[in-house]
C-alpha cells in the first residue's frame, strides 16, 4: 500500500512551532493517528524524535493537495543528519493507513542528548 499522507508527532502538529511549515506544504487535512513500535524521545534543541522501540506514538496523519509537493518541502524541513522519511503504517480512527514519517536511529538521538518523553504526545515550546 502506498503512503497517502505524513504522519507527523512532533513540531509540525497543529498549535506546535512549525505548523506553518505544514499549512505551507498545502496541508488538507489532519486527522489523529498512533505509530506503534516506536517510543518518543525530547532532544536538547526543544523538538522530539521517535525512534524504534517499545511504545506508541500518537500524532496525527496529515493529508496534503499535491504529497509529491509536500514531500519535498517537508524533506527539505526535516531531512538531515537525524531524521529519515520511511514509510510506515499507522492507525486512524478510519482503521490502519499507510503513510510517511520522519523517524531517527536511536544512537543518533543518544548522541545528540535525547531523552525518554514521559508520554505518547510531544507538548513542547510554543512559537513566541
């Protein structure tokens, strides 16, 4: 199954620091969603990771006008010496649907000075 949107956890859910990021990708819309085998952990610079593990994530799966667009934009954000986009299956209110997430190894995220979130949803700084 072809991923047909983002799963997103992190700075770029509604009300965070980067949605803006989002809504310039030509965000459609949001609806809830959890990512299972994962754990989130909060680095130093004040946004999270989610890295293999035992846990959920919960986040939301963001569905874009063009993805191929938003793909690139959202690459362009995220992608770098931490994150990876990897396709991923998560679950919806609608059922289980694939999609995008931007994801980090756990050795880089324990170099960079992460560590374990105490929940499932990031809450972290608000844009000023």
């Amino acid at each position: 199954m072809e991923p047909r949107g983002v799963f997103v956890y992190g700075s770029l859910l509604p009300g965070e620091r980067y949605h803006g990021v989002a809504r310039a990708a030509g965000l459609r819309r949001a609806r809830p969603a959890r990512l299972a085998g994962f754990r989130l952990y909060a680095l130093p610079q004040g946004y999270p990771a989610a890295v293999p593990g035992r846990g959920v994530v919960e986040g939301a799966l963001f569905e874009f006008y063009d993805l191929a667009r938003a793909l690139a934009l959202l690459d362009a954000f995220e992608e770098g010496e931490l994150y990876r986009r990897r396709a991923v299956r998560v679950w919806t209110p609608d059922g289980p649907a694939a999609a995008w997430a931007y994801l980090a190894p756990a050795a880089a995220v324990a170099r960079r000075g992460g560590v374990p979130w105490p929940s499932p949803r990031w809450r972290g700084p608000r844009a000023g």
